[in-house]
C-alpha cells in the first residue's frame, strides 16, 4: 500500500492541452484513472490477502503455542518424576548410610567380644565392597541419566522409559542385596547373642569361683590377723618372762659387758700380737627385754670367747658365727625392735635371718638408722673407742678381714668398775 501512495503521489494527471487533441488528453486521462483505480483496487486486495494471512498465521501461532505450552507441561512432569526419583535414591542412600552406621557399631561389638568373627568380618568387607560398588553404579547411572535428559529434545519419552526401567532394575537389585546384608547382621547379632550368652555363663561360673576364693582369702585374712594377735601375745609373755629372769639373774641393771680381744702379729704392732678391750652398756631391760635377755645369757656362757670379728664394711665391722644351729639354739625367738632405740653410731646390734636374730652381731661406725631398721639394737659402746676402729681399719678382702680379730674373753663389770675405765681414758 506505501508503493501504491508513492506511485499515486508520483502519478500527477496531465492538465488539459489548450491546443489541439484535446480529445486524446481526455481519453488519457480517464485511462489514468482507471489504471489508478486497479492499482487502488489491487492494493485493497493485497491488504485483505495481508490481514487473512496474518490471522491465519496468528491461530497458527497460537496452535503451536498450545502444542508447546503441552510440551512444557509434559516436560514439567517428567522433571517431577526426575526430582521425586532423584529424592528415593536420596532416602536409599540415607538408609544406606544409617545401615552403614550400623554395620560400624555392630562390628566394634564383635570385636570386642571375640576374634572368632574375623571370618564374619572378611564377609561384611566383602558386602560393603558390592555395597560401595552398586551405590557407585547408582550414581553413575542417575548422573548419566541427568546428563542425557538435558541433552537430548527429540526422543524424550523413550530414553526417560528406558532410564526408569534401568533404575527400577538397580534399586530392585540395591533392595536385595541391603536384605542380603540385613539378614547377615541379624545372623551376626543372633551368633554374638549366643556367645554373649556362653560368656556370660563363663563369667558366672568365674564369679562364683572368685567369691569363693575371695571367701577363702577373708577367712585367710582371719587366720592371719588372730594368729598375729596371738604372736604378739605370745612375744609380751616372752618379753614378761625376760624382765623377769633377767631381774632375776643378772639384777635390774644397768649392765655392763667388756669384751677383750686379740689383734695377730703385724708390722705396725712391731710384728707382736696386741690386745685390746671394749665395753657395751646394754639396753634398758624394758626397751629391749628378750633381746638383752638372749645376749646377756650368750655372755654369761661365754659363747663369744674365741669367736672373732671377721666382717668390715664401710658402716658396720661384725662378728658372724656362719652356723645355722648356733642361729637357732642361740638367737632370738623373734626378731624385736624399738623405734626409741635405734641403730645410730657406736650401737650393737643383732644380726640374723628373719625371724629370727643373733647371735651374730655388728657395731654401727656411721648412723644406721634406715640402713638397719627391724634388726634388734641391744646396746652400745661406752669406752674402747680406739678398739673398734681399728677393727674398722684391718685389712680386708670382699668385706672379710684378712686376719680375724678374735675375743679372747668377756665378762659383767659393775658401774664403778665403768667409772674407773672412762675416768682413765
């Protein structure tokens, strides 16, 4: 219609000739017309050709629309069947996940009860390997099949069935192997069951076992404590019956003991042999009672004459007998000891295996108190200091002297007699 305009703007009528042929101007002119009205009517055509055809082609639109507006809306349901398959597979891996859980509680359980599972173990590791593997094919399989979703526009339906059918194949076969696996864990907790059980029994029949050992023990613990108490109450009537004989023979004291003893030819004696003397104040009789009883009774039968000092250590220099029957006939019935009393320097003590003491017997050069706690201090030196160290200092080989230094006699001297000795010194 514009060319039309253009060409009836540009189409100007020709104006009456004034001359001659005036009749042929008229006739041009009419010709003019007409052949404007064609085109005008053409163009009037072409319009109504123009508008039909656009109507035609706007229900065309729309009908393609409706088609298309239908696909979408299939689409739209096959992406919510996507999305609901997509949210099973998401509760099958949950499940799959709690089962897994599971499968680590249970089996820490049969660890601990016993390693007879292992060969039930080597199956479970065997079930998680198919488990892993098929979650791995599920999610292979649902990654391709997004993949192939949104890729492909023509076909949609089949590949979407046949991705179904697939689907429902794995999880049909992911279901019966998570029974499978179910029904070997319910196997396992029956089986751990039973021997919970079996171990239970055993611990039963152990606890009863224990409690009557425990019984066996207490009455033990019983025995031990009365036999104790009558031990104690036996050493009081000895250490009563002590007091009493030592009273008795030797006199309520104090006592006094000197021991003389031979030193053998050495250079520094000038090659002569040299004697020496020592005295030992013995212990209050109700601090010590039968161990200054034993030891007073070994003095009064002169069992020390001709025994010989034969130990030196860096703390003690000792006179051992070396004769187990000596240690019973002439020991102490039991080994007794006084925390007021204890082993400090220049003390006697008696030497011995427990329980018993004595006769053998050591004198303190440092204090003893720790070293020798238990072993019954029966006195200590007074006077002949010079004596006893050089005992200490003798020659001597593994802790025995080379020349013994041996006790030529011992004897009861009175307090006046102890004056007279200290007073000289």
């Amino acid at each position: 219609m514009s060319e039309a305009k253009e060409k009836k703007s540009d189409t100007k009528p020709t104006p009456p000739s004034t001359t001659g042929g005036g009749g042929v101007g008229l006739y041009g002119g009419i010709l003019q017309f007409l052949i404007y009205l064609i085109c005008l009517a053409l163009l009037i055509d072409m319009h109504l050709s123009s508008e039909a055809f656009l109507s035609q082609l706007d229900t065309t639109m729309l009908e393609f629309d409706g088609i298309r507006a239908a696909d979408q809306q299939e689409l739209n349901r096959l992406n919510q069947v996507l999305y609901e398959t997509d949210e099973k597979v998401s509760e099958y891996e949950a499940d799959i996940g709690r089962l897994s859980k599971a499968k680590v509680v249970l089996q820490k359980d049969l660890d601990d009860v016993t390693v007879n599972y292992q060969m039930k173990e080597s199956q479970l590791k065997e079930i998680l390997v198919n488990r892993q593997k098929l979650e791995d094919d599920c999610r292979t399989s649902i990654k391709s099949l997004k993949e192939e979703i949104s890729s492909v526009q023509m076909g949609w339906r089949q590949e979407v069935s046949s991705m179904q059918m697939t689907q429902e194949e794995t999880m049909s076969n992911m279901h019966g192997e998570i029974d499978r696996w179910q029904q070997e864990v319910a196997n396992l907790q029956v089986t751990q069951e039973e021997t919970i059980s079996n171990m239970q029994g055993e611990i039963d029949g152990s606890n009863k076992i224990i409690e009557a050992h425990n019984a066996r023990i207490e009455e033990l613990e019983q025995e031990r404590t009365r036999m104790m108490d009558d031990q104690l109450q036996l050493e009081l009537r000895v250490q009563e019956q002590s007091i009493y004989f030592v009273n008795s023979t030797f006199g309520e004291g104090p006592h006094f003991v000197e021991f003389h003893v031979l030193f053998p030819p050495m250079e520094i004696f000038d090659d002569q042999e040299m004697n020496g003397l020592f005295v030992v104040e013995v212990a209050p009789i109700d601090v010590m009672p039968h161990s200054v009883h034993i030891f007073l009774e070994l003095i009064q039968s002169e069992f020390y004459v001709g025994k010989t000092f034969n130990l030196s250590f860096r703390h003690i220099v000792g006179l051992s007998t070396h004769t187990d029957d000596e240690l019973k006939l002439k020991g102490t019935a039991f080994r007794e000891y006084n925390e007021t009393f204890p082993h400090k320097m220049w003390t006697v003590g008696l030497m011995g295996k427990a329980p018993v003491s004595g006769p053998s017997f050591y004198i303190s050069m440092v204090d003893n108190t720790r070293n020798n706690h238990g072993d019954p201090c029966i006195g200590g030196i007074i006077h002949g200091f010079d004596t006893i160290e050089m005992i200490h200092s003798m020659p001597e080989t593994d802790h025995e002297l080379d020349s013994p230094i041996m006790i030529t006699s011992t004897r009861f001297i009175s307090l006046d007699e102890v004056k007279v000795l200290v007073s000289a010194e």
